[in-house]
C-alpha cells in the first residue's frame, strides 16, 4: 500500500472523529438537558406505625399523611413537564426502610431523590423551611442549587427560609440515612423540610386552603428549573433558566456547631410613658447566617418568640415593649444561626418605671 495515500486517510479519519467529538461538545449544553428523558424519584418521607414511622405529629397535623399527599400532587404537577419520568418510594401507609428507597431509586436509574418531609424541634420555637443536602462535593453541589432554586419558590409562599444545610455523623459519613444510602449508590438526594407542623407561623399558613398543592407546584417548578424542563401541556419554560452553581467543597463540608461569634447589644432611647425600648444589637457568624434573634426583659428569665433577623445586616434595632408597671428592666438578647446554636448577649439595666 502506498504509503502517501494511508496517511491521508488516516488524516480524513483523524478530522471527521475530530469534528465529530467538537460538534458533540459544541451542542451539548443546549441539546442535552431539556431534550434528554430524566427520572425523579419522589420519596414521601415516614411511613406506617410506631414513632418514628409517623414523623412529627402536631396541631393535628401527620408528618406521614402531609408527605405523602405532598408527593402525590408533587408527581402529577411534575408529570406535566416533557420527558420525565416520576416515580414514589411509597404510595400506600407503610414502613420502608432508608435504605430500601436509596436502593430503590438506584434501581430505577433515578438521576435525583427529592425526600419529602415536615418539620419539628424539641424546643418548638423554630419555623420556616430548610433544604439538607449531602456534605460531599459533586452531591454537595447539586443539593445546594437545587437548594437555593427551591427556597427561592417556598419563599414566595411567605414560608421563612433557613436555607440548605448539610450533616456529617460520627462516622463522617452523611449523617441522614436517605442522603447517605443514596450518595454511595451515586444518586443525588436533598432532603425537604417545607414548613414546621409545631410553629403557630408555620401552621397558620399550613391551614390555609390549598396549601400542600401550593408547596408541591414550588417543589415541581424548582426541579423543571433545576433540569430545564418544558411543558407542551402548559406552556411553562424553562430550558432557559441559569443560575449560579455554589462551590463544589474539597472533602468535607462539616456542620456548624457554634453560635454567633459576636452578639452585643445597647440601649439606644427608652420611653417609661409608652413602655417602648429601643435596643440595637450587632450579631455576626463567620459559618452560618444568622436568622433568628429573641429577647428578654426580665434578664434572661422569659424571652420572646423568634423574630427574623435581617441575614444581610449585623446590626439591625428593634423595639421591645416592656408591660405597664415594670421597673428596671434587664434586657437580654439572643440570636441563632440557621443550624439553631445561639448566642446571648450581656445584660444591659435599664434604669426607669414604665407606667402607662
Ligand atoms: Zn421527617
């Protein structure tokens, strides 16, 4: 064979692989993610009987019945979007192990785990809605954009968003069970706390007519941005949605475990004829954003409900209303980061009778 021609061909061969692989990378990021059929594993959390299983139970409310009525209405205003397929780890009240659903959903080639749940605390003073997604770079990174589109929807609602957190247990593995059951099956997963069933802020808006439906069009309206979706049935578009990614951590990205760094407050003008004090305080985390503040008058005795603290802002005042006939109150402040760790600050004596 003559040797000129091989090299000529082997060259033709070289230039149209060549042009082949740079017109597969060129349309990519257009073509692929509106076009390409992707798989949602919805999993309504909890599930059948004995504590655990029930979830939080408050104010009338199921954990275990609110996610799966989320999850039911969430898959049929996700079905209304172009190729994708939505699938539930349960659809009946029943127990399901963690694991069992992480499996389940690798089984069914799941590109994402949306865990679907209702809030409580021990303390029942926290309200709002938070997002936990894996600790782990890649799954770190896509739990906290989807995070950060969601929020963005619920807040919309009027629910107090905590933000995206993540969790790392004491064998440095994702702390949640359904995170960390999916992660090491290559599965993404977020964990959804919409709204707390043991907070009047939340309940209240809980009560109101349509609420679930509501919270299941802003969880199917996150994800067709997340992935781009579109929807003959409806008209809704989103393949041009962008958003900034979040940085992917190297290793770990572990919790925070301690409050506020800082938290002073002062006294700036009181008046004993309408029982107002006005207070400015100057709070600051270096981890997390602070998202709550509360206050007392007695010197730490009682404190107030939650109020929101601008995040924004380290220094924000505020009024405090003292009752008619207290004398010499002691204030006392506090605030929380969005992993609930606190900090107080000194007391500060306020000199006066407020009568009125
Ligand atoms: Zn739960």
């Amino acid at each position: 064979m003559n040797m000129g021609k091989r090299t000529v061909s082997v060259l033709l061969v070289l230039i149209s692989t060549l042009t082949m692989i740079f017109t597969a990378f060129t349309a990519m990021p257009v073509e692929a993610k509106a076009a390409t059929p992707i798989t949602i594993v919805i999993d309504p959390g909890h599930g059948g009987v004995g504590e655990r299983n029930l979830g939080a139970q408050y104010n009338g409310f199921s954990e275990k019945e609110l996610t799966l009525q989320l999850a039911t209405a969430l898959k049929a205003e996700l079905e209304k979007y172009d190729n994708v397929t939505v699938l539930l780890t349960r659809t009946t009240d029943t127990i399901l192990s963690l694991d069992s659903r992480a499996e389940y959903a690798k089984n069914v080639g799941a590109d994402f785990v949306y865990s679907i749940h209702f809030n409580a605390s021990a303390e029942h003073e926290f309200y709002g809605s938070e997002v936990w997604t894996s600790t782990f770079g890649n799954y770190y990174q896509r739990g906290k954009d989807f995070g950060e589109i969601v929020s963005a929807e619920w807040n919309k609602l009027g629910l107090y968003q905590k933000g995206v957190k993540t969790r790392i247990g004491n064998k440095g593995q994702d702390y949640y069970g359904i995170i960390r059951g999916c992660v090491s099956r290559g599965v993404p997963c977020v964990i959804l706390e919409h709204a707390y069933l043991d907070h009047d802020y939340d309940v209240a808006l809980l009560r109101t007519s349509g609420f679930i439906n509501k919270l299941a069009v802003c969880d199917a309206t996150a994800i067709a941005k997340y992935y781009n979706l579109k929807s003959t049935a409806t008209g809704a578009d989103y393949t041009g949605f962008t958003y900034e990614h979040s940085k992917k951590p190297y290793g770990r990205l572990y919790q925070d475990e301690t409050g506020p760094e800082t938290c002073n407050i002062s006294v700036l003008a009181q008046d004993e004829a309408s029982g107002n004090i006005l207070v400015e305080m100057t709070t600051h985390d270096s981890q997390s954003p602070v998202i709550y503040f509360s206050y007392s008058y007695d010197g730490g005795k009682t404190y107030s409900v939650l109020q929101m603290w601008d995040r924004t802002k380290d220094t924000q005042s505020f009024n405090i209303k003292v009752p008619s006939g207290t004398a010499n109150p002691v204030i006392v402040c506090r605030s929380y980061n969005n992993y609930e760790k606190m900090s107080e600050s000194s007391p500060v004596q306020v000199t006066g009778s407020f009568n009125y």
